[in-house]
C-alpha cells in the first residue's frame, strides 16, 4: 500500500473518532446520572486522544489530516438528534451509544484488515484496543 493509500484510510479512522466525539456530546446532554455521565466524558475524552494522536502522526507522514465530519459524519450526528429528541431512558441512551462504538470498531477492524505498514497498523491497533475497552465501560452502565 502506498502511503497515499495508508493515510486515506488513517483519515477514514480519525473520520470516525470525530463522529464519535460529536455523538457522545449529544449522549452527555441526554443523561442526568452523573456517574453515567463522567463515563460518557472519559470515553470523548478518549476519542479526542486518539483523534490527536492520528493527526499528528498523519502529519509526521507529511499529510494533512482530514478533522472535517465530512457529510456522513454529519448525517450521523443528525440522526442521533433525531433518535434521541424528546424524552430517553439511560438505558436507551446506553444502547445507542454501544451501537455507536462497535460501529467505530468494526470501521477499524476493516481498516486494519487493509494493507497497512507495520507503524500504522500498530498505531491503528491501539486505537481499535482503547475503543473496545471503552464499549466494555458502556456495557458495565447497562448492568
């Protein structure tokens, strides 16, 4: 894969991580539960570093990394407007955000099947690691 190749699909990753912040600000205004809602913030919190961890090492590559949502980024943040307006359960919540990141993961699972070198797709590894152990968080709340 040329490096062209390598940084259009780490843009596709850093793609998602954006979409994912978006969501989990909608997510914490939905929540009232306090515990609920600090989990909701560590989990951005953690999408954010992996966002800046991504745009730079883009950089590094000599590229410019793509931080726009982009038009399915922002049909995404729409409809989960839209799922949630009104009155939501936690748990309804709590669902729609576990859907949410095994999306991102399955986004980077396919990412990582691609051609990558071996810097990138250890980098795209970790990210894919720290998203899981962030849907293990989401599924401690439903329980």
């Amino acid at each position: 894969m040329s490096k062209k190749e390598t940084v259009k699909a780490l843009n596709k990753l850093l793609q998602g991580e954006h979409m994912a912040i978006e969501a989990f600000n909608i997510y914490i205004n939905e929540v009232d539960d306090e515990y609920m809602k600090k989990t909701f913030q560590k989990i951005q919190n953690q999408h954010r570093d992996n966002m800046t961890v991504l745009s730079n090492y883009i950089q590094d590559l000599g590229y410019k990394p793509d931080e726009k949502l982009g038009l399915k980024g922002v049909m995404g943040d729409f409809m989960v407007n839209m799922e949630l307006a009104g009155d939501t359960d936690s748990s309804y919540v709590i669902n729609k955000a576990i859907k949410g990141e095994n999306q991102g993961i399955n986004m980077a699972e396919k990412v990582l099947r691609g051609k990558l070198d071996q810097t990138s797709r250890t980098l795209a590894g970790e990210i894919l690691k720290k998203d899981r152990e962030s849907l293990s968080k989401l599924e401690e709340l439903r329980h």
